[in-house]
C-alpha cells in the first residue's frame, strides 16, 4: 500500500466524495471538487448486471452494460470540468438488484409501487417483510460495513468522507448513508450533504432561501426533517445549522456545465428540479453540509434506526 503512493508521487487525498451514482459528487459537492485540489471521488454503484433491463430497454439502450459505459464516459468528462477523476467501486445499483421481471414494472405491481412511495413507513414495513425482499431482488444490497470498507481501501489515508443526507429517501443514498454512520463510528469525520435533485423538489427551505412572494409554507424544510429525522442524534445541531456553501457565478456556470455532460441523465436531472429545472438561478446556487459527530458510537445502527429503506 505504501509502496504505491509512494511509487506515483500522487498526494493522498484527505477528502473524498462519496457519490451512490456517477452524477451525484458532481450535483452536490461541486463545490468539494472545484476547490479542493487533492479531494478524490469514488463512485459506489457503477456495475453493470449480466442482463438487459426492463428499464433500459425501455429507454433505447442497446444493453445495461453499454448503457453503464456510457455513464462512466459521462461522468469522465463531466469530473474533468473541475480536473478529477473518479475510481469507481463496480457495486450494482438499485434498479439492477431488482429481479429482471417485466411484470414488476408494469401493470398493478407498478401502481402499488408508486403508491407506496407516497406511504413511506408503510412502504419500509412492506418491504422488510421476510418473504417480499427475495421476490423483489435478484441480488442482495451490499452491508454498509462492506461499502465502508471498499472506500476506504479505494482512498488510504483519507480523513473526511462526504456521504448522501439521504434527502428523497434514495435507497443506495441510505446505502452510502449507513456507510458513512459506519466511518464516523470509526472516528473518521463525516459530512452529509444534501441529495440534489430530490432535496430541491419543493425547492430550497426558506432558512436557506425565501423566494420574494412566496406563501411561507416551508415544505421543503418539513421533507428534509423528515429524511433526516434517523439521523439527529448523530447530528448533533438542528438541521438549519448546516453549512451552506453559497456558489460563485462561476462555480454555479462550471457545475452547470458539468452537469450537462451526463447526457443520458441530463433530461431526468432537469425534470427533478423543482420551478424552472436546471435553468433557473437558484438551482446551482447552494451545496449544503452537515458534520456528523464525530467517533459517535453508532447506536442507532443495532435497532434499525439508520437503516431505512435497506
Ligand atoms: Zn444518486
């Protein structure tokens, strides 16, 4: 291991984004990767399943693995904007965990699905039902002591780890989430940031920003608590104790432009955007941090409490 870093004179880096997708460091830590040097990312769900999926055959992809090639391609030059590149830990993401069932997709099934997002706790309760999980999935969610594991080996010597809040209640942000419980209980310090596009849906909290004119009820704000609710033990602070990183216009025109370099994303990206998509002013304008406490004994963990959605 030290051989290494010594044989390629590359600096270890002390900070690393963790990113669940390829596009996720990029939409909410711009601001780690335009103005730290030596910060690294690694991306976590960057395989590819041995089949086509229902999704991206719908969507035109010749196949999931040329689809994922072309993601990271994306991701390459959209890193390269701010002179980074990423290492890529090949875990399967969500929809190819998913059993490869057409009828999973469509038709009923899908409408309780949907409906059941509307119902989060009814939803997490279904879900861990013995027998739904191996109905559903074909391959098992890694442990987050497992994804924990894989970056720190992927970046030695690195020191703060940013970590999805996961705000929208992704299920591979909570992944990464509980990776990043895992870390802290190790004494490293820990960073959640705020999951763009889904943290912006109802736009920003009005502590962060308050439209001119707007009724003042702060949706957004009751979204986020409710996501990090899991969490506030570790997080020490109320939640309106973040750090908002306000980005330049500068910063805001580079992010925006790596942004658009995910051109198979790029559409679902804007639709997420709340009030204007990606073209409004707002959109790029903030990044926002919380530290979770550090070398917390993680005792949520043991009860569930942090593991929503696994
Ligand atoms: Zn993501």
């Amino acid at each position: 291991m030290s051989h290494s870093a010594a044989s390629t004179h590359v600096p270890l880096a002390r900070t690393v984004v963790c990113s669940p997708h390829f596009d996720d460091a990029v939409l909410n830590c711009w601001s780690v990767l335009d103005r730290d040097a030596s910060c690294a990312v690694v991306n976590v769900f960057t395989g590819a399943p041995g089949f086509t999926s229902w999704g991206d055959r719908r969507n035109g992809a010749p196949s999931s693995a040329a689809q994922m090639q072309q993601r990271a391609l994306e991701d390459r030059e959209a890193l390269a904007v701010a002179g980074k590149t990423a290492i890529n830990l090949g875990m399967l993401e969500v929809q190819y965990r998913v059993r490869n069932n057409p009828l999973l997709h469509a038709g009923p099934l899908q409408l309780l699905s949907a409906a059941l997002k509307q119902m989060p706790l009814l939803r997490s309760a279904v879900v861990r039902l013995p027998f739904v999980r191996p109905m559903l999935y074909a391959t098992p969610a890694p442990e987050a002591e497992q994804i924990a594991e894989a970056i720190v080996q992927a970046v030695p010597g690195a020191s703060i780890f940013c970590v999805p809040a996961g705000i929208g209640g992704h299920r591979d942000h909570l992944l990464v989430r509980q990776a990043g419980a895992v870390l802290a209980s190790r004494g490293l310090t820990v960073r959640l940031y705020a999951d763009l596009p889904y943290a912006v849906i109802h736009g920003w909290p009005l502590w962060i920003s308050a439209p001119e004119g707007e009724r003042a009820t702060d949706r957004a704000s009751a979204l986020w608590a409710r996501h990090l609710q899991a969490l506030r033990p570790q997080m020490g602070e109320p939640i309106e104790h973040a750090r908002v990183v306000r980005l330049t216009l500068g910063e805001r025109a580079r992010k925006a432009e790596a942004v658009r370099r995910y051109t198979t994303q790029v559409a679902t990206i804007d639709a997420e955007f709340s009030r204007g998509g990606l073209d409004q002013d707002s959109a790029f304008a903030h990044e926002v941090y919380w530290d979770l406490q550090p070398a917390t004994r993680d005792t949520s963990q043991p009860s569930g409490q942090v593991r929503l959605g696994a």
